[in-house]
C-alpha cells in the first residue's frame, strides 16, 4: 500500500486524508536503484491511487524512462543543479497551491530550495529529507557533516519564513 522509505506517504495520507489532490515530487527517483517496482521507495505513488496527479522530478532518465507509461503523473527528467525548479513548476503548469511537496533532492537539496519561489508555489504538506541523522555516522566526512547541518537551518528558516508550521521535527531521529 505505502511505497516510501520512512513513512512519508503514510503521514501525508493520514494528515490531508484527500481523493484527488496534486503532489510536487522534486527527488521522485531511486537513488539510482533500478530495475525495482514503479512505487519504490516513492513518496508519491501512493496518491495516484487516491486519484492524484502533480510533477514528479529526477534526474535519473532510467528512473524516469522506466515509470513515466506506469505513473498517472508528469514525469520530468531534469537535473535540478542545472534547471531551476520554478521553470519546471511553470511549464508543468503546477497550481499556485498544491497538496503535497516532496523534497528529497540530496546533493542538489540547498540549492533547489533557495530557488524555490514559496511566495508563488504553497503546499498543504512539505516532507523535506535533510539527511541530518546521517551526520551521525563517521562514513560521513565533515564537509558533508557541516553541509547537512546547514542545510537543516537553511530548511528550517525558509519554511518558518513563508508561514510553514512545524508539525514534526524528524522522523528518523
């Protein structure tokens, strides 16, 4: 039923408990994982059984290619380091005001979120992965330490910025 990695689509279900809405999914590949089921690991397959529609972005054209028939959604393959995720938004013609944002863009996280433009685009629910627990690890150098430390007060500032409130700090942590 639920495809996400922590929970994220279970969350949002039982939070907005809504037929017909439309999700922005920047990050909606695999992690270059392929050859898996269309729904893996997504944020956002699970609304297109609740009759959702909305963007789905990767940069991974294996990802991309292999569920843009099996999704009921836009599937954008576009690098988000080098396209700015407003363009994207316009020509895909996203609502000024969506149900769901799925954030989960890794190396590209910080600098898609300082594009975004949340004075146009506002959503009903963010999930943003910040990847803050890993820094626990000492697989992690400190630069990727220090970038995910900043990236969760870049997030956190921003969202507050526009009007977003908090409603649960982290679900790994």
């Amino acid at each position: 039923m639920y495809n996400s990695q922590i929970q994220q689509d279970k969350f949002v279900n039982e939070y907005l408990n809504k037929d017909n809405g439309f999700f922005v999914d920047i990050g909606a590949g695999t992690s270059g994982i392929h050859n898996m089921p269309v729904g893996f690991y997504s944020n956002t397959y699970f609304f297109e059984s609740r009759g959702w529609t909305g963007i789905a972005i990767d940069y991974d054209k294996i990802y991309i290619d292999s569920v843009k028939n099996q999704r009921n959604c836009s599937c954008v393959c576009e690098d988000l380091m080098v396209t700015n995720i407003n363009n994207i938004l316009e020509n895909y013609n996203c609502p000024e005001l969506s149900d769901y944002l799925s954030f989960d863009v890794d190396e590209a996280s910080e600098k898609v979120l300082l594009d975004l433009d949340l004075s146009k685009y506002k959503f009903r629910v963010i999930t943003f992965e910040h990847n803050i627990y890993q820094t626990e690890s000492d697989i992690f150098s400190k630069n990727s330490q220090e970038a995910y430390r900043r990236l969760y007060n870049i997030s956190r500032e921003k969202f507050k910025d526009y009007g977003y409130t908090l409603y649960k700090p982290d679900v790994v942590l």
